[in-house]
C-alpha cells in the first residue's frame, strides 16, 4: 500500500527534536515494517499559538492544498499523525474525499471546552477529520474515551505507545543503585514543571545517598539548573546525546525519575524501562498507558510532591524491589511495546477499519 503521511503539528523530518517527531518517524518505520510504501507529502505546519495565528494562515493552506491536489501521485491513504486545535489537518479530509481514498488519524485529540477560547474554526475542522476518518488510532485509554465521548459515531481503534527497541537489545544492564535518570528537553510548559517538581522532590530525600544525571537541553537550560544548584557535585549535566549514547547511559541508571507533567503518554518511560529501570512518575495524563504501575515502576498521585519524594526514596532504599522493577520494566518492553509488535498491530488495524489488505 502506498500511504500519504502528513504530521500537521511538526513533521518527520524537522530539526528539533520532541517526542512528536520521533512518534511521528516510529510511525513511518511500522508501516514500512509492515510492507507498505510511505511519503512524507507534505512539511506545512499548521501550528499556531494563537487564535489569530490561526487565522492568518488560511491564505497559505489554501495554497498548499491547492499544490496538493495539482501535483497529488496515487496513493492509497492518507495517514494523519496528531491533528489537535492548535495543529488541525486542512489537507487530508479534502484530498481523501477528491481522490477517494481513505483517510486514518493517529492521537487525534479534541477538547470542546477550547471552542470558547477562541478556537472554534480549528476545533470544527479537527472534528470534521475524526467524523470522517475510516478510523481514529488512539495511543492510551485516556484519549480514546475523549474522542468516543465528542463523537459517539467515529471509528475508534488503539495501539498502545511503542518504540524501537533495538537499540536496547544490545544494552547490558550494569546500573549503578543510586544514580537517577531522566531525559527531558529544557523548555517552558509542563517540562519546567516537571524539572521543579523533580528538584522540590530531591530536596526532601537531600540526606539519602543519590545522584542523577540529566540527559537534554533546551532554550532554559539555565533555568533548569538553577533549580537544582543546591545540590552541589550531586548533578551530573550531560546535555542532548544521540539515541546511541542514550541507551547506553540509561542503561549505567538505577532509577528514572520524570513527574511527567501534562505528559501525552513519554516514550522517554518505555526508553527508560527497555534499559532496565523502574520509573517513578505520577499517575497523570497519559503516564498509565507507559508504565506499569506497582509492576515495572510506582506511580504518585497528581502533584503530591511528598509522595513522589518517598517513591523515590522507598526504592533507593530497596534494591531487591528496584531490581525486581527493573527486570519486569525489560520484560514489559521489549515483549511488548516493540516497533516489530506495533507493525503488526498497525496493519491489523489498517486492514479490519480501512478497507485495505495489507502484508
């Protein structure tokens, strides 16, 4: 099958990298694995920050549509990764009704309390794509009951988050029981909520034995570390790496430590967990659809800084527990949330919901 792929919010092939880009590339390489021809065929972004934003973009979407209908090759489907109300997909439901072809959309979200901050026209367009869409993919429980309850009538189906586990095959867990983990990119938003959450966290547990090490950065790296510059000599800096190098210094790590605020679901977890180690995170947002919680790691409610501290500090002081965490968090991963198990996954999906036979 050749599939149209089109990331509204930030495409495959962007510079910066963000867990979007890498879903969205995980995406491409399940449905290469699963035989089928993919193009990227368009890097039009419609992200935009504001109402307003929005509006004024009208004038070069209907370009870029235009572009697409006079230069379309044949494809068989158009695949949508992540259309919300700041990054809907103008192009998709036209091009799929034009050409009849059916049109799927991965982690679609849909709020319907943001129609009255504004964002109506993107809203409208969003659930437009997911009524029309032979089916909506949905990465966690959460999501998939978010679309079923606003469109009763759409097509639903879920594949659980996954990543390419290769990589951490090769890795020989070899950790060191008191050196947390975490990689995070370093920008405004819920990512600097969960590095002050972490820091407030690590300040309660300051008399236990610890060290953490932090992979990424960001445009308030500075900021970031301030937060943690009461823990002199404790921090270990290590800056954006390489999925290469990645694996191989999680797999150095005793523990992940991410409070993942307002996190989508974090492959950063599955990372973690495929390396060897037990998270502690907080059972928020979509945190649940990654982590096993009481399983491959331990969960805190939402905000509860004191209980995320003694989380932490219940396993540092466990190592029979971590350890046990540590090898079901392997387990979990690497039998399940393969790149090789998501194909499969993918194509039977594509195959009951779309209307196409597929390898």
């Amino acid at each position: 099958m050749q599939v149209a792929f089109y990331a509204p919010m930030k495409s495959p092939n962007h510079s910066v990298p963000s867990g979007d880009r890498l879903m969205a590339r995980l995406l491409i390489r399940a449905l290469e694995l699963g035989g089928h021809e993919v193009d990227v065929v368009s890097e039009f972004r419609t992200y935009a920050s504001t109402p307003e934003a929005a509006a004024a973009l009208e004038p070069a979407i209907s370009a870029e549509l235009e572009r697409l209908r006079l230069t379309w090759p044949r494809r068989e489907l158009w695949f949508c990764y992540h259309p919300y109300y700041k990054s809907p997909d103008p192009f998709g439901p036209a091009i799929s009704a034009e050409f009849a072809i059916p049109y799927v959309t991965a982690e679609a979200s849909y709020a319907a309390k943001r129609d009255r901050t504004g964002w109506a026209a993107s809203q409208k367009r969003v659930g437009e794509a997911i009524v029309q869409a032979a089916v909506n993919i949905s990465f966690t429980e959460r999501d998939q009951a978010g679309l079923a309850a606003a469109f009763p009538q759409a097509r639903l189906a879920e594949l659980k988050p996954f990543i390419d586990t290769a990589l951490f095959e090769k890795v020989s867990p070899a950790s060191d029981p008191h050196r947390l983990m975490t990689v995070a990119m370093m920008r405004a938003g819920d990512k600097m909520d969960s590095y002050a959450m972490l820091a407030r966290a690590l300040r309660l547990i300051e008399d236990r034995p610890w060290t953490l090490a932090v992979i990424g950065d960001g445009p308030m790296r500075q900021e970031v570390q301030a937060l943690f510059a009461d823990f002199p000599g404790r921090i270990e800096w290590l800056g954006e790496r390489n999925a290469v190098e990645i694996a191989q210094l999680l797999g150095r790590g005793g523990l992940y430590v991410w409070p993942g605020c307002g996190e989508a679901y974090g492959l950063a977890y599955l990372e973690a967990q495929a390396a060897g180690l037990p998270v502690v995170a907080q059972e928020t947002a979509g945190v649940p659809a990654v982590v096993e919680a009481g399983v491959t790691g331990l969960l805190t409610p939402d905000g509860n800084v004191a209980a995320y501290a003694e989380a932490i500090a219940g396993l540092l002081c466990d190592r029979q527990r971590r350890d046990a965490m540590g090898q079901a968090a392997r387990r979990f991963v690497l039998g399940e949330r393969s790149l090789a198990m998501a194909a499969k996954v993918l194509n039977g999906i594509l195959r009951d919901n779309a209307g196409i036979g597929v390898t």
